[in-house]
C-alpha cells in the first residue's frame, strides 16, 4: 500500500503543475487583432514561467510580434520572434539587471495604438532588478538576503523591493505609456494580489517608503547605507494609485494556486478518496503550519473528525522560515519535517510538499514525501529529526531517505503544494 500510495501523492503534485502549464493557460487571454488595429504587439515579461508563456503566445499569435522576457536560469525555452534571457533567482544577478534595463529600452517610444503583453510569474522581483540611482546590485543583493532569511511575508518583502527599485511597483507600465498594457500573471502569492506577485512591475503600488521602513525595523534587518537612506527619504516612492500613466493598463490573473489544488482534488476523487482544499493562501513558519496540519491529520485519522478517512487534505499558499541553523533547506522540508516529528509515524498519515516551481529554497529539489516509516528509517540511519529542524536542514534528511521530489524545471509557478493522505483503517 505505501508504493501506491506515494504513487498517488506525486500524481496529485503532477496534476497541480499540469493545471498551470502556460500553453492551457495563457491562450485564452491573449488579446484581438481588432483590438491591436494598426499597431505593434510588443511582449515584454519575467518570471520562472515567462519563457514557456512567451512560447505559448508565438505559438497562438498569428501576426507580427516582437520583445523580450527574462526568466531563472534553466527555464529558457527556445522562441523564434522572442528574445529570452535568463538571470538568477531568488538572489538578482547582473544578467537580470541588464535584463531589465534592456525592457525598459525596449518600451520607449511606444504609441498609443501599440499593445505591451507583459506576461508575469512568480520569480520575477529577483530576475527584474534594477535598482534606484544610488543604490547598486551589490545593496539589493544584501537586501534580497536579509528579508529572504527575516521570516518576513511575501507580501512584506515585495514591500521592501518595490521601494528600491527603477522598474517594480507600476514602473514598467509607466514606462510603456501611451500604448496599453495587458498584464497576465500566474499567481504564486497568497491572496493573488497583484500587486505582490514579481512585486507589481505594471500595477499602481498604494504603500510607501515609510511603510517599506516600518517592515525593515518590525524583522530587525540591517539595511546598507544607500537602500536605508532611500527608504528614510521617501525617494524611492513608487507608482500610486490614479497615476495616468497607467490609465491603459490591464490585469489578468491566469492561473492562481487555487485552480492548481482543485485540479488535484479532482484527480483524489477519482481515486476514490474525498478531498478536502483546506486553504489556497496558508502562510506563516513552515514549522508551525506542520504542527497545525499534523494535529488536523491525526484527529482525521483516530476521530473521523472533521472529515472522514480515507481522504486527501489539501493546502497552498507561502509559507516562511527564519533562518536560524547552517542545513540545506526549504520551506517545504521544513513543513514536512515538523509533520513527520508531530505524527510520529502514524501509520495511516502520508504526505507530500513541494513547490510547483520544481525548487524548494536554494536547492534544486521541489520538495519530499513522508510516510509512516521516514522517521524510523532516519533513526536508523542516525539522524535526529528534531536536530534536522533546529538545524533548518530538511533537504539533507530527505535526501538520505531518498524521497526528495525532484521534478527538473516545470515552466511553471504556483506556488507551494501539500497534500496530506490519510488512509482508512481498512488499509491497514
């Protein structure tokens, strides 16, 4: 039963990708050739899906069209009318600064009949760096560190990011003004606010630098001097609200993490388990929302309460970890670390956790799965669960168990995906 099970497991993640593969998604979205007239189809872009949603708009495009995307390194897909870059994530590289300044050429001196089809995903704040003047890569790339190891929000982070930026926050579509902008994103932030996904390069920004300093000081993280002073100056205040410039500018959201969960519940059902989406948008510690989901799961399985097994308790969202141990890990390995240390290898509990992305953290692994047995193998193997979570070393206690999930790059971004499996006592 275990092989069929973790079988299904990895089916369902297979199903969540699917569900958001740019060439189902974005074809709907494109826009007319009425609505183009005599004008110029420019596709600009950035994120870990951009390139293959580049490829699904030449592939669904019949006329001219022309532009440039960026995307993480190993993400490129080849395009013929399309030039594709790629740069580094979650840390922004020179190639990604480059990148965007050269998107930002590359809408100058548009005119009002031309169209911009801006395609967005998660990923694109690290590939779209282009700091204000005065602050240089080597401040954001600090910057990117500090906040990615704060335990801050997504939504805090992109806060921080869109205040010191010449390209985030409404920038982009700025630049592109007269011509309109279609926006169409792949959501991997909880809530699919716009605004937070690859940190709103084309969406009105309402907050401001003193609510970016507020979120430096509330997490304790040391600024460099230049990014500091900007914040404290209000001179990196973004595009608001109102602002004309983006009168002509467009959003649509394409595929959100919700639809990739619903794709997976459809196929549990079929499976024959009841499937049950507990949540689309789940944030805070990896660690916490493991003890929550862990207690959940258990009253499942020994109270049939509230849903009866055998089922399939989903969730999604983004969760944090702050960093406090030197392991190699991810926000997914470490939930599913702090699950397996609060099941305590119940017989009937099975999950997996990984993001859709294919990379969990820094490391080219999308997650792992835990079964009744993981936490007895490591003791055999003379690893000490809890010592792995101190220690926010969840990759290395997966890898020696051989149950990382490795998927190669997916060409596609919705953020984190868990399943927790919990089998009847039939199935024992």
């Amino acid at each position: 039963m275990s092989a069929s099970t973790v079988a299904l497991l990895r089916r369902l993640f297979e199903a969540a990708i699917a569900s958001a593969q740019p060439a189902l998604c974005v074809p709907p979205h494109l826009p007319s050739h009425s609505d183009l007239g005599s004008g110029r189809l420019v596709v600009i872009g950035a994120g870990k899906a951009s390139a293959a949603m580049a490829k699904a708009v030449e592939q669904n495009w019949k006329g001219p069209l022309s532009g440039l995307v960026v995307t993480r390194y190993g993400y490129g897909v080849a395009c013929e009318r399309i030039e594709i870059l790629e740069a580094a994530h979650p840390v922004p590289d020179a190639a990604g600064m480059r990148a965007a300044q050269r998107m930002l050429a590359t809408v100058q001196g548009l005119r009002s009949d031309d169209i911009v089809l801006c395609l967005i995903s998660g990923g694109g704040s690290s590939l779209l760096s282009l700091p204000l003047e005065g602050v240089t890569l080597q401040d954001k790339q600090a910057v990117n560190r500090a906040l990615l190891a704060s335990g801050a929000t997504i939504s805090e982070i992109n806060c921080v990011r869109r205040h010191l930026s010449s390209i985030k926050g409404g920038r982009l579509a700025a630049a592109c003004y007269p011509a309109k902008v279609i926006t169409l994103l792949m959501s991997d932030v909880p809530g699919d606010r716009p605004l937070d996904i690859a940190s709103g390069p084309t969406v009105a920004d309402p907050t401001t630098c003193a609510d970016a300093l507020a979120i430096v000081r509330r997490y304790g993280i040391a600024l460099p001097a230049a990014p500091l002073s900007m914040l404290e100056s209000g001179r990196g205040e973004s595009v608001k609200p109102g602002d004309a410039r983006l009168a002509r500018a467009e959003v649509r959201i394409i595929a959100t993490p919700q639809m990739a969960l619903e794709a997976a519940a459809k196929l549990a059902r079929e499976a024959g388990y009841g499937a049950h989406i507990l949540g689309d948008a789940i944030e805070g510690e990896a660690r916490d929302v493991g003890k929550v989901l862990g207690g959940l799961a258990l009253q499942v399985a020994n109270r049939g309460q509230p849903f009866a097994p055998p089922c399939v308790l989903l969730s999604g969202g983004e969760t944090t970890v702050t960093v406090r141990g030197s392991g190699r890990g991810g926000r997914n390995v470490e939930f599913l670390l702090s699950l397996g240390v609060t099941l305590d290898g119940h017989p009937r509990i099975y999950a997996l956790a990984g993001d859709t992305d294919g990379v969990d953290g820094m490391e080219e692994i999308a997650g792992a799965v835990l079964t009744p047995a993981s936490l007895a193998r490591a003791w055999a193997l003379g690893l000490r669960p809890q010592d792995s979570l101190a220690n926010n070393d969840g990759h290395s206690f997966f890898e020696a168990l051989g149950d990382s999930v490795i998927t190669g790059p997916t060409l596609t971004n919705v953020n984190d995906f868990r399943a927790i499996l919990v089998q009847s006592n039939a199935a024992r």
